[in-house]
C-alpha cells in the first residue's frame, strides 16, 4: 500500500472553489475524463447536499505490463461528496469501481474556509494492488507517480473554472447558476442579488460546437430544475412558469427576479433582479404574463403595480461562448433535438411601472392595450401600451405615456348579463383565437367580448385594432421606484366608454339554499355570519380550445367540465364531466393549472396533488396522484406525482414542462419535462396514416408491425410489434420540432417535416434521405401535410411566401433539380388527402381541387380536373382537419375520373364534428352542397372506402368513449329540408372501448390502441412509464347490428371475409355469449325488449349455422354462461344430446367432450354412461391420451366409489376382468 497526502491553500473564498470542483469537468487538462454524470442527489434534514457521482476515465498502460493484465483501459470512479453550507466544508471520497485486484485508489479531499477568508484543500490517497506475480510494488508505485502528476493538473483544472466563474460575476447581471451536462439534468439556482434597471447581459457563453450535451437516458423525465450544486446562496421558491406567444422562450418567476429560458436546449438567456428599492416601494413579484408580440414581459407585484420589462433580441450575438482554450483540447458533443440552431442573446431591461386604483387580480395584455381586473371597487380597466416620443428616440428618458385608458365598472348597469353583479373578476383569459373567457369571484366562468355602444354607426370592433383616449392618462415612469405615476381616483366611473361588453355565463351553478338563506340574514358578506361556503363546482381555472370549440373548466373540488361553445340560439350546452381515474381515492386537491396543446388535442391538468393528461373526448390518457407503493421518499426524485403548480405544452406537443408544488422537504420549486408519444394523425390526419398505427415522439416514429403479422402476436399485449425509426440527428437538431409524418399505404415508407425542409426512410433499405444541400433544405417549409403515392412523396410547401405541390421520387436523392412536378397554387394548403389516384386539397380560400396524378413515361405530373368553393359552407377553413370523398359505384365502374368531383360526397371534420357534403345540381347545372352533420366531439375518424364486404364506404369515428361505426354512409338518407336536419345521425354500431384507440385493422377484425402503464420501485428514485398496446375484436359488434336488423345474409358475407382468422370462433363466441347475455338481462327487467332478444338469438344461432366452427361456439359459449341459461340456449341450438351424436359421428373428440359436460349439467346422462365410453373409446382409437385422461377424470368425479370409471375401463379393456376382482373399491 502506498499513502499521499498534501495539502494546499487557494486564494479564494470556499464558495468559488468548491463550485469550482463540482464544476471541474470537462476542462482542457482533464482529457482522460470521458463523462460524468449525476446519479444521486439529495439534502438532509441539516441542511447538507448528499451527490454521487459516476465518472468514466482512460487511462494508458506501462510499456512493462504484462499483454492481457485488464481488458480495458476505461475505469469507471464512483464519487460521492458532502456540502455543509452552514460550517462551509466540503468533503469528497473517490475510488475505482474497475480493475480493483490490478489497483485500487482511494481518494479523500477536504475544502474548508479558514479565518482569513481563504479555502483550504486537504488531499489523501491510499493506493493498493492484489495483483501478486511479483508486481504488486511496481504496481503501487507507478500508481502513486501518476497520481502526484494527476494532482497538479486537478488543481490547474479548478484554477481554470475559478477564472470563467470570476470572469462571469464580473457581467453586469451576474447569474450564479450551475448547469450540468449529466444525463440532461440540470439544476437551476436563483441568487438573491440586487440589480438595477440597465439591460440584462447574457450570463454566459458557449458555442455552437460547444454545447449543452445530450444524452439518452433510461428515465422518461428530464428535471430542468432541482437543488443547487452548492445551497451556500439564498434560493427563492419559483413562483410560475410562463411561454411567450410562440413557446420558443419561457419565464420563470421568483419573489425578487424573473429569468427567460429557451425551451431548446433547457437553457437560462436572461436574468433580471430587482432592486431593493423597487421591491420596498411595489412590493414582491406575484404574477408573470408576456405581451401577445413577445416584446415585453409584464409582472404584476403584491402592492398592485405592473412592472413592464422589455425583451430585447441581439442578433448576431451568440450567448455562449466557449472559453480561450486550444482547440485540440475542445470537447464536441452531438447536438440534440432543436439543438443546432445558435443561442440567439436576449436583453431584459426595465421599461416602466404602472399603478392601477384598486388591488390587481388579473392581467390579460392585448395587441395594442394592457388589460386587468381590480377590486376596490371591482372593475375592468384597460390601457394602451407605452408610446414614445419619435424626436429622442436615442434618449433613454424619451417621453413614454399611455394614449389610451378606459374602465368599466362591474355592476348591474355595465354588465346586466352577470349572474351577480357583486362580484370581482379573478382572471381573465385571452386566446390568440380571439375568444375571451372571464373567471368571477363567485366561481362562475363567462364567454366575453367588448363590443362598441349602440349608439354609434358601427357594430363591433376589435379593441386591438383601435387606440382609443379617455379622460385618465396615466404615465409610465422612467425609471423604477421614483417615476411611476397612478389613476386619479375620480377617474373610475367618470370615463364614457365607447364601448361594451356582452357576455354570456358558460359554466353556472345553483347554490344552496341554506347558503341563500345564511347570507339574507348574515347580510350580503359571504363569510359575515363566520360560516364561509366554498362551492363545489366553482369554477378556479378554464382553459379555451378554439380548434373543437370547447372550454375546459377546472372547479374547486377538483372536477373537470367540458363544454362546447354557447349557440347564440338555443339552450346552453350541457357540459361534461370527465372522469378522473383515481383507483386508490386520494386526495386530489383544487385544479391549480391546465392547458390545451396547440393543436387542441389534449389537455394538461395540473392539481394540487396530481396530474393528468386527458384527451379532448374526455379521455385520460396518463395520470397520477401520488405513488402506488412504498418508496422511499427521500431518495424518490419526480415530484411531480405529488402535484403541480404549473404547466405549458412545448413546441410540438411533444414535452410537457411542469412546476411541481412546493414541498417541505424542498426549499426550490423544481421543472420538470414529461415527454410524451402522440398519434401521428394529429399532425396529419391521412388515410393512410390511419391504417397503421403509427407514433410520433420527439426524435422517432413508431411503427405498428403487428398487422403484417400470421399468428396471435396481432392480439398479443406482450408482443413486442413496434418499430422505433430514429429521425437523423442532423436534420432534427436545426429543424425541431417534427410538424407533419406520413406513412405509405403499405407501411414501408416515412416521410417527416420539421421547421423546415423534409426526410424520407425506407425500412427496407433501413436508410433516411436528407438534401445533400443545406440551402436547398432551409429554402421551404411543409405547410399542409405528406402524402405518399406508391414511391413517390406529394408535399405542400411554401417558398419565399409562395406555395407549391412538390412530387419527389424515393428512389432519387432529394434535391431542387430532382423534384418530378411542382404545381403552384394561389392560397395556402390546409389539408391534403389521397384517394386512389385523386389527390384532393383544400386551401386557405375555401376552395377544395381535384387532382389527378398521372403518371408518365419519365416522370409524373398532376393534372387539375376541376375546383369548388365552400363559401358559405364552411366558416372557417383552418378548422378542417379530416378530409376525403365518396364516389358513388356506378361512377367508379363507369365514370370519367374528371367528373368525380361533381358527384363525390365530400366527407370532412371540422372542429370535431364529422360532416357530409352531399352534391346536388341546381337548375343551371352548377353544383351545390347540402351539409349534413354526422356526429359531435369526434376526436379522429376512420374511413374504410374500400372496406371488406359490408364494410365498405364505412366511417369510423371515436367520440373519447368508444369507436361508433356508420355502415355504407352513401345510403344514409340526407333530411329534405336544412331544417329538419338533426344535430347527429345515430351510428350503426357503437364499440365501447378501455383503451385508446390508434388504428383499425379492417382485415384483422382488430381495433388496435394503446394504454398507459406506470410502475414504482423501492429502490429506484423515479417513476417507470411506458405505453402498453391493447387490442379488441369489432367483428362480433357489427355482426350483431345485422343480426338485430334480420340481415342475416349481410352477416355471413361479412363473416366469411373472416374465418380464415385463428380467433374466428373466439369472436363468434363472444356474439353468442353477448346475445344470451341481453336476453337475460331483457327478461330480469320486463321491459318489453325480450322479444326482440329472443328474435336476435334465434337469428344469431341461424346465423351460426354456415360455419363449421358452430358447435364449438355453442358449447364454448355455455361453459362461460351460467347453468340456469343452457335450457333457453338449447331449446334454440338444438338437443345437447343430438349436438353430441354429432361431433362423435364427424370426430371432433375434443368438442364431443365438451358436450358431454352438457349433458351432466342438464340431468341427461345415461345410468350406465354409455356416451362417456363411446367417446372414451374413439379418443383411444385417435390416441388421443389427453382427451382419454380428461374423460377418466370425468367419470372418478361423477362417482365417488369408482363404479363408473371400472366400468369405463372394463368395457374399454383398459384393464381386464380379473385385475378388477382384484382390486375391488380401489379408484385411480
């Protein structure tokens, strides 16, 4: 054993160096460290941080080892550390984990402040080796030589970091934030640090060949934000996250400062402290919120100010930089996803402050004005954004004044349409759709717009598109603390308003009586009699998805409510509540936050206890409310099991990123990123999108291969059926996120588009395609969607803000000068969708085209055939997502293909509503449309035009609850007047469903979907998710729907495509069993269906009666039935006796068995049981000993006294006569 200890004294205080060392890696003389990353990471109860650490290093062998001493030179150090902030020590112990019988190294470090102020590093080191041969002496000493050379550099490695840490502190706006690259978990510290109202620098630098690194972890979910490294530095909780408009950047808010991250890379831009001055006089941060355009932030402050904060872009300025070192010793990574494009810089600076009369509830900035909600009194007040003056522009104390202020006055007069007028509102709501949602103190939830008085010529303006003056003119002060300026208070009530709102109550409630009757006598205080009534149903937190034209409502007991938008004629919709799994019943809380995805799909709630994902049908996809088991809850990291505070989807819909709830063991909120996998329809809904399952995640699509497989594997949720296809890292990491993915109809080919540009993958080469020119790729955008045609590629483009149809050929290299047809188009491309060889698109301009892709003898054009304008049909062209026609046969077979668009019925979804465009032709000849509405709420359809049997020109629609199915939409008959129409036309078949559905597999008889499934361990600090698939037979459904109508041919033509399948019988089994099942159910409840029952069971057994598979049904089905069922069954199906003679007779042993138990349980048995032999008989004939061992076991049961299986053996002559005698009363 060889010992080394040192000791050596820095210059700088603890705090440096010691984040210097957690900080030390990588640095240019350290190039034996491969990685180092994080596996632990904890505080006590004292206050200390607890880390381990993982480190990989390479070393180099001694020219006189022996060849073959270890396999290899990579060693694996594990390091586990201290910090006690308080007695200001560090201490660290690290030692090998590889190569340890070769040598071992010990090693202990100690930082420790001393009284002058500087840090004292203590080094110890134990080197050992059991390597024996006689080189254990040499081996020690060579270890401890280049252990003392190893010193020396670790100290130059932390004098390095020192050095960028102090160079950093020396900005203008230091921020004394440690970010990690260790398994993209980065911890995020906030200094309480006074700064004035100067521009924000950038807190660090990095290059784009020097970034963040990326690595592929086994965890689904990133922390963004945790403990510090060091806790010497005061934290402050995080108060809210907030995106700006676009979601590329995001604010984090604490009590005294606010940071601006980029989303990707996780990574801090700008930090702005507040200064001690400004946090006396306006009091503490409390809310966030950005301005529609993203220029300005604007923080609302406990004393009712509104702090403006300007967000300023520096181009052509990177933000980090990498440090002055050689190149040589500069460590690349590769980028990830959104990761190639540079860290553009960002400038915060400090604009103004405004002061509102009355205390701040809600802040709601518009285009052109700044709106918020007061109390004391209760009012609306709006002014307009901060004007300068163009004289003095590059003054910085150029005059900045509000043109604009109005105020409107909640009471009876102003706003007649409240349910109750003594009220405040608690928030207020704009969406960039333009609809405005209020949330009042009562709990009630209002669809809201400002419309002019009518008194004017005008009827309604956009308030954004028009400043107007009033008689208050507050100003905006120059600088923070002594310049702000606040309404006069006669100002409130004395402004004319040229304008008002109207409202609509969209989420109401009846409140109790006694609660009525308290407050009569109390008086009109909620809490005056000391008795406070917090309603159930209040609504807390409403979220608008203008795509489905639905709001979410979260209440206080910590319900969700959906409902559609209000009519402006008719009843108010019934909203819908959505069931919340929560299997173990604990506590949920209030809803604290929730938001729809862009693209309107899903919905992210956020409560005080939990979490959840739920579809727009009502549909949870993910959720949780704390764990299931026993974890250990120290050591367990995502706390976002145990609530949430905050929330905002990312860019894509692909990554959730949270704020958990404050914890008591956890003095930081923390942020996390929950990425998620998504149907790719909801980019882009094609058919044949549709056909496969098919998965978009952050970096991959998922493929289901289940269908193209023989065997049970298609319904088997073990199988393992899913094809992962990497996206190429290059393309992903400068055109993230993935907007559109497209399948081939055969599932071979996948096709993605992200910011801009386009790649393809074939899976049977295995190889993607990229444009071997950059320019080329950065010239255009997909706008519109991907099709596939055989192998070639159909995209919609814009270029230079002109749009293109583009056609390129898998089998060349993507490039301008290999592109087979491009077909200019006028307006931008909404959808497009491909039916045999038509290719159908719909624009912008409400105008939907016929192609027809024609194919020629060195290339393929497209041919137009004709176009047709939906004005007046469709109010909003951005609301189609689905699209597709019908033709009807006759044309098929013998029409021109030019003339299919004036006979096709055009089938799209709006929103979520499914819709039939029916043609007719008017008088003049010209085309018109009838619309006729299918169905509400549908989330994706499915459409079989060339569906199996029956099932052709059949729609497939999931409603959140289960799939409903319209057979042969052609034949439904449209209604003979508009009015007469009906809000939805009831479905064929309805298949309730436990999953959530991805694809129906026509030929498969399979509805194929996919749930969620999470898992904890003891010893395993995280939670374990991953996607299960699920699948569920249809066939028995629709058949049943034939069967109840009396067609019973239409049922055997659609069967027949199906019985090849190796689980036919098991579905006809499940038809028979369902039906036995309702009439049951029919006659327990006398209500007059049991004839009909009845008639759907004598046509199901008729029915079953073309299969060979009939009697193996039957039978199945009454071992799964109760006894007291069989009579009414066989009294239908025939003699169990008579069913029995004939399986014997046509050898099916094995089903003749089954009816033998039939046969008992109904008291038909023979005394001597003359049918159990015959069969036991056959069965030895066939050799068939399981069947003869089961039929023994048959007879022993029966007879207790072994007679019956004597006498089965004896007449079989399993055993002889005389071997009886002699073993009289024994049994087997």
């Amino acid at each position: 054993m060889k010992f080394f200890s040192q000791s050596f004294v820095y210059d700088d205080p603890w705090s440096i160096v010691s984040l210097a060392f957690f900080l030390r890696y990588p640095n240019p003389y350290a190039s034996h460290v491969i990685s180092c990353d994080v596996v632990d990471r904890r505080q006590t109860d004292s206050g200390s941080l607890l880390t381990t650490r993982l480190i990989l290093k390479r070393g180099t062998l001694p020219r006189w080892a022996p060849q073959g001493i270890i396999s290899r030179t990579e060693s694996w150090v594990i390091e586990e550390s201290e910090v006690d902030p308080f007695g200001k020590v560090v201490r660290c112990r690290t030692k090998n984990l590889d190569h340890v019988k070769v040598m071992q190294i010990e090693e202990t470090q100690l930082f420790q402040q001393s009284q002058d102020g500087r840090t004292v590093q203590t080094t110890e080191a134990y080197i050992t080796s059991n390597i024996g041969w006689g080189l254990t002496r040499r081996i020690e000493s060579h270890g401890l030589a280049r252990f003392k050379a190893h010193v020396q550099k670790s100290r130059q490695g932390v004098s390095l970091m020192m050095d960028l840490i102090r160079q950093a502190r020396l900005q203008p706006m230091a921020f004394g934030s440690y970010i990690s690259s260790i398994h993209t978990d980065m911890s995020f510290l906030v200094p309480e640090t006074s700064a004035s109202s100067s521009p924000v620098n950038n807190i660090g630098h990095k290059s784009e060949n020097d970034r963040i690194p990326t690595s592929q972890s086994n965890r689904w979910f990133d922390r963004l934000s945790s403990v510090p490294a060091l806790p010497d530095i005061p934290l402050e909780n995080i108060l809210s996250l907030e995106p700006s408009p676009r979601k590329s950047l995001f604010c984090v808010l604490t009590q005294h400062a606010i940071t601006v991250w980029r989303v990707r890379p996780s990574t801090p831009l700008a930090y702005l402290a507040r200064s001690e001055t400004s946090l006396i006089e306006h009091g503490d941060n409390l809310a966030v919120t950005w301005s529609p355009d993203g220029s300005r932030i604007i923080i609302q402050t406990t004393f009712s100010y509104l702090v403006l904060v300007m967000v300023d872009h520096i181009p052509d300025v990177i933000a980090y930089q990498p440090p002055d070192i050689p190149l040589s010793v500069q460590r690349n990574f590769l980028t990830g996803p959104g990761e190639g494009l540079p860290l553009q810089s960002l400038s915060l600076s400090f604009e103004g402050v405004v002061r509102a009369e009355g205390q701040v509830l809600s802040v709601s900035p518009r285009k052109h004005h700044l709106a918020f909600s007061t109390s004391s009194p209760p009012a609306i007040q709006r002014i307009s954004w901060p004007s300068y003056d163009d004289a003095d522009t590059e003054n910085d104390h150029s005059r900045r004044s509000l043109t604009g202020y109005d105020t409107w006055v909640l009471n009876d007069h102003e706003l007649p349409w409240l349910v109750d007028s003594d009220v405040t509102v608690a928030k207020m709501l704009y969406s960039t759709s333009g609809v405005e949602t209020w949330i009042t103190s009562d709990g009630r939830a209002y669809f809201v717009r400002l419309q002019e008085n009518s008194q004017t010529d005008k009827t309604t303006v956009d308030p954004d598109n028009k400043d107007e003056c009033s008689d208050g003119d507050p100003q905006v002060g120059g600088s923070e603390g002594n310049e702000d300026k606040h309404f006069p208070s006669d100002s409130l009530g004395s402004v004319q308003n040229e304008h008002r709102w109207q409202g609509t109550c969209i989420h109401n409630f009846e409140i109790p009586r006694w609660v009525q009757k308290s407050r009569c006598i109390d008086g009109d205080g909620p809490g005056s009699g000391g008795l406070v009534y917090n309603e159930p149903r209040r609504a807390v937190e409403i979220a608008v998805n203008a795509r489905f034209s639905l709001v979410a409502v979260g209440t206080y007991s910590g319900s969700i409510e959906f409902t559609a938008f209000p009519s402006p004629e008719g009843p108010s919709p019934t909203p819908q509540i959505i069931d919340v799994p929560n299997p173990y019943n604990r506590p949920c809380g209030q809803v604290s936050t929730m938001e729809w995805s862009s693209d309107g799909y899903v919905l992210g709630v956020g409560w005080e206890h939990g979490w959840g994902i739920f579809s727009v049908g009502g549909r949870c996809l993910a959720s949780g409310f704390g764990v299931d088991d026993v974890v250990d809850s120290a050591k367990f990291q995502d706390a976002f099991m145990h609530g949430i505070k905050d929330l905002f989807w990312a860019p894509g819909n692909f990554e959730l990123v949270v704020l958990v709830q404050s914890s008591p063991n956890k003095r930081d909120g923390q942020m996390f990123i929950l990425p998620f996998a998504k149907s790719a329809t909801t980019c882009q809904h094609s058919p044949d999108n549709t056909c496969h399952a098919f998965l978009q995640m952050d970096d991959r699509a998922l493929v289901y291969r289940g269908a193209d497989q023989p065997d049970m594997s298609v319904i088997n949720p073990e199988s393992d059926v899913w094809q992962h296809i990497k996206i190429p890292q290059p393309y992903l990491a400068s055109n993230w996120p993935i907007r559109y993915s497209a399948l081939s109809s055969d599932g071979r080919l996948v096709a993605v588009a992200g910011r801009r540009g386009l790649v393809h993958y074939s899976s049977t080469s295995g190889r993607w395609k990229l444009f071997s020119s950059v320019a080329q790729e950065q010239a255009f955008a997909v706008k519109g969607g991907l099709l596939w045609f055989h192998h070639v590629l159909i995209a919609a483009v814009e270029v230079s803000k002109s749009y293109q149809i583009r056609l390129y050929s898998r089998d060349s290299e993507l490039s301008n000068q290999n592109v087979l047809h491009r077909e200019v188009i006028s307006s931008p491309v909404i959808i497009l969708s491909l039916v045999d060889n038509s290719l159908l698109v719909y624009t912008a301009d409400n105008m939907l085209s016929h192609y027809l892709i024609v194919p020629t003898t060195d290339s393929i054009r497209l041919h137009l055939c004709g176009s047709i304008t939906f004005n007046g049909i469709i109010a909003v062209p951005s609301a189609v997502r689905v699209l597709s026609w019908m033709i009807p046969h006759a044309q098929k077979q013998l029409g021109d293909p030019v003339d299919d668009l004036a006979v096709a019925t055009v089938l799209m979804m709006v929103g979520g509503q499914l819709v039939l465009l029916r043609p007719r032709k008017s008088g003049n000849q010209e085309v018109k449309y009838d619309m006729q509405i299918f169905a509400d709420r549908i989330e994706f359809c499915w459409i079989h035009l060339r569906g199996i049997g029956t099932l052709e020109n059949s729609l497939w629609g999931y409603d959140g609850q289960g799939i409903r199915v319209w057979l042969n939409a052609l034949a439904i008959e449209s209604p003979s007047s508009p009015d007469e129409a009906p809000r939805s036309v009831k479905e064929s078949v309805n298949i309730p469903l436990d999953f959530y559905p991805l694809s129906v597999l026509i030929d498969k008889g399979i509805i194929i979907g996919a749930e969620h499934e999470s898992a904890t361990r003891i010893n395993l600090p995280f939670v374990l998710f991953r996607h299960a698939t699920s699948s569920h037979l249809f066939l028995h459904h629709v058949l049943r729907h034939y069967l109840e109508s009396g067609q019973i041919r239409e049922a055997v033509q659609l069967a027949t495509n199906y019985q090849h399948l190796v689980f036919f019988a098991h579905g006809l089994e499940i038809l028979l069993h369902t039906v036995v099942e309702s009439e049951a159910a029919a006659e327990a409840d006398e209500s007059g269906t049991l004839n009909a029952a009845s008639k759907t069971l004598t046509a199901v057994i008729e029915f079953l009666d073309h299969f060979d598979v009939a009697l193996d049904v039957v039978v199945g089905c009454a071992r799964k039935t109760e006894v007291t069922r069989w009579r009414r069954l066989f009294d239908i199906v025939g003699n169990p006796k008579s069913l029995f003679e004939i399986c014997l007779n046509s050898g099916r042993l094995k089903t003749a068995g089954s009816y033998l138990l039939v046969l008992h349980n109904l008291e038909q048995r023979e005394e001597n049981n003359k049918d159990a032999i015959r069969l036991l008989q056959s069965a030895i004939d066939a050799q068939d000993w399981q069947l003869c061992r089961e039929i023994l076991r048959f007879l022993h049961s029966i007879d207790d006294t072994g007679t019956a299986l004597r006498h089965a053996l004896l007449q079989t002559n399993m055993i002889k006569s005389s071997d009886s005698g002699k073993d009289h009363g024994s049994t087997m």
